[in-house]
C-alpha cells in the first residue's frame, strides 16, 4: 500500500470515529421539531419560536444560563470582528460568525419568552449578580421573569 493510500485511509478511519462519537454524544440542548433551543431563539418567525420555548418550559433554564454567560475567545473575538467587518462591505449577512455577545442577547430573549415559568431559575440568576461580566444579563433576566424574581 502507498503512503498516499495509507494517509487517506488513516483519515478515512478519523472521520468515522469522529462520526460516530458525534451520533453517540448528540447535543445536549433540548429538541423541538428536531430542531436545538439555539436554533429557535434565533428563529425569525417569534411565533414558532414562542411555541418551542413553551415545549422546553424549564428544561431549556440550564441551557439559557450558559448562553447568558457565554465569553469568546481572543481567537473567536478576532474572527466574529474581522468576519463582520467584510461582511457589512459586501452587505452579507447571512454568515456571520455568533459571538458570545448575540449568545448572551439570545440566552435573555429565551428567558424573556419563558417570563414567570423561569422562576427557577432566580437563584442562580441571583449569583450571577454578583459577577461583574455576568452582571447585565442576568439583571435582564430578572427583569424578564417578572414580579417573582
């Protein structure tokens, strides 16, 4: 066997198990329609998105208070900003990298739709009050859930 057909059969091995790791590790993130909680809050259509927070009803809190805490990288920082920047140029949105910035904005949101069914969630929103990066997006959070918090 040459090399060449060694090297394309040992990526051939790679891509399998990285294919099969990912079938047996799928996303942690609530479903709905088959779709992930990401894929909805950044839905256009708010009504579908609505329906879809109502299905995940607490079971989406875990997931929102990771994404209100979402930081980026210098790396990712880099590119979301450089990737930006050409793509208002070019007048392209369509593609552009998701900084920890529009996370945290759609971690509120979800919390904004779920309202007073996200009352369980007021303790740990309540420690994250105390965390100076955290601090904005878990008063928002707060304030979305209403009265209880």
């Amino acid at each position: 066997m040459s090399r060449r057909n060694r090297i394309l059969a040992a990526l051939g091995v790679v891509g399998l198990l990285a294919l099969g790791t990912w079938q047996a590790f799928p996303p942690r993130e609530p479903l709905y329609e088959g779709k992930p909680l990401r894929y909805w809050l950044a839905s256009e259509d708010r009504e579908k998105a609505t329906g879809a927070m109502e299905h995940f009803g607490t079971n989406a809190i875990p997931q929102l208070l990771k994404m209100i805490q979402a930081k980026d990288g210098p790396a990712m920082e880099a590119l979301v900003n450089s990737v930006g920047r050409l793509a208002r140029r070019l007048n392209y949105y369509h593609s552009i990298p998701i900084g920890a910035e529009t996370t945290q904005e759609r971690g509120c949101s979800g919390f904004s739709i779920l309202g007073s069914n996200a009352t369980p969630a007021i303790p740990a929103l309540s420690n994250l009050l105390a965390r100076g990066e955290t601090r904005l997006n878990a008063s928002i959070a707060l304030a979305c859930i209403g009265v209880e918090a």
